[in-house]
C-alpha cells in the first residue's frame, strides 16, 4: 500500500524554471527594469511631496468638501474629517499620506487594466475561462512568494511594493467587472440592438451604466485589498503606516504598533465610506 510509481517521485522542477526565468530577466534587462524602476518611483516620491506641502488642516478641509458633495450627509462629512484629525494627532498624517499615494497608485493602476479586461471577459466566454485559475492563483498564493522576484527585478523601494499590491488586488476589479457587465439583463441589450446602437453604444450606454455599482464595489474591494498590503509592501521598503507597523514587530513596541494599526484601519474606513455610493432618499437631510 505504501508502494508509489517511480515517476511520481520525479519533482517537477516548476521553482526552479521560475527562478531560471527571473534570472534571466535580471541578466538581460536589468537596467530597463530599474529604469522603469527609479521613473515610478520619482513619480510616487513626487505626488508625496506635492500632498505632504499641502497643510494637514487644509487638506482635510477640502476632503471634508469632496465627501459632503458626493454624499450630502453631515454625518459621513463630519465621521470622515475627526478620523482624519484624529489621525493627525496620533502623529501618522505624513505615514498616512504615503500609504494613501502607495493605495491609490495600485488601485489606479489595477483598475486601468482590470476594467478593460473584465469587460473583454464579459463578451468573450473563453477568456475569462482562461483568466479564472490565473485570477485564483494572484489572490491564493502568499504575497512573500511574488515579493522576491519584484524585489530581484526593481531594487527596493516603494515600486516592488506597488507591483505585488497591483497583483494582489487586480483580480478583484476584473472579477467584478466581468460580473457586472454578465449581470445586464438581456432584454436591455435586445432594445439598444433594436435601436440600432453599435457594440460601443451598447457598452457605454447600456451595459456599463447598468454594471456600474457592481464595477463600484470592485473599486472599493481593490482599495481594501491594497490597505492590506501595505505592511506587507512595508518590508521591500516602502514607505507608510506600515513601516511604523514593523519597527513594533521588531521591538515588541505594543503601543506604536496598536496605533499604527489603528491609523490603518481608520484610512480604510475613510476611503471606504467616501467611494460608498449614496443611498436613495439618503442625503442633506440625514
């Protein structure tokens, strides 16, 4: 009963094709990717500075502004700004503002690709057939595994940490955008069709106007799923809350990790509670 086939006991080499693959990359195109690497990061370095100069206070005053005209509630204007005070006085409003940047650099660039995608998944069956196990395996696989080839193939820094938040959190938007778009009932595809609308007038009027709540929550899914690498991120060295995160680990510092966690929590709930679509019959007067 104990008896195993000697093929079976011949490992597929599949590590080492990959290790194989990734050092080939960085023999030949070593200084590509570190060009593409110190770009991204200027760029990033960068937005930080620009939002860093702007006074804490005033920034939180022109959020405050944005939240109360996408919702028209006092109670979700005035929640968002005493989070973002509250913040401010923990001492992590700089922190903060680097993990934000990191967030929205990631979620802008998975739901660039990842809305395009979903919705040629949507049309086209097959793909998205073909994209499942793809979609599964950057979502169940541990994010160390991908760390270590994006941190052989763009140095440290705040780029390894945004390409492993892109791979975590791009499926989400592809997922739900395909789901959005299949959910369009068919006789609103059958009238704009009798209408004479083209394939682009179909999508644009029709199926992506219809999808667009279910495209929201993977937007806000995405954002969620990038907050929660940021500590992760944190140990290829960028920079954010989750810095402040791992110099506790390494000291048993419980005060400074309990706060830094909590700044995480609160920048999670902020943006979740800004991109949450409005409610019917929910505004001013709440």
């Amino acid at each position: 009963m104990n008896y195993v086939p000697e093929f079976l006991t011949h490992k597929i080499p599949i590590g080492k094709w990959v290790q194989v693959f990734v050092e080939y990359l960085t023999d030949h195109f070593d200084n590509e990717f570190r060009l593409f690497s110190d770009g991204l990061e200027w760029i990033i370095q960068e937005s930080i500075r620009m939002l860093g100069a702007v006074p804490p206070l005033m920034l939180i005053a022109l959020l405050g502004i944005c939240v109360w005209f996408l919702h028209r509630n006092w109670k979700i204007t005035a929640g968002v700004m005493l989070s973002l005070l509250f913040i401010l006085n923990l001492g992590y409003w700089e922190r903060t503002v680097e993990t934000v940047t990191l967030v929205l650099f990631a979620t802008g660039i998975s739901v660039f690709f990842g809305v395009p995608l979903g919705i040629l998944a949507a049309h086209h069956r097959w793909l998205f057939t073909v994209m499942r196990p793809v979609l599964d395996l950057m979502q169940t696989i541990p994010t160390f595994v991908y760390l270590i080839p994006t941190l052989m193939l763009f140095g440290l820094g705040m780029v390894p940490g945004l390409i492993s938040t892109v791979i975590f959190a791009i499926p989400a938007p592809i997922r739900l955008t395909y789901l959005g778009i299949t959910g369009v009932p068919g006789n609103l595809i059958d009238a704009g069709k009798a209408f004479g609308a083209s394939r682009m007038q179909l999508l644009m009027k029709v199926e992506l106007p219809h999808a667009l709540p279910t495209i929201m929550a993977g937007l806000t899914q995405c954002i969620m799923l990038s907050l929660s690498m940021v500590v992760i991120a944190a140990l290829v060295g960028a920079d954010g809350l989750g810095k402040p995160v791992i110099r506790a680990l390494n000291s048993v510092n419980i005060a400074q990790g309990f706060e830094a966690g909590l700044a995480i929590v609160i920048v999670a709930i902020v943006l979740d509670r800004m991109l949450k679509q409005p409610e019917t019959g929910a505004a001013g007067s709440n």
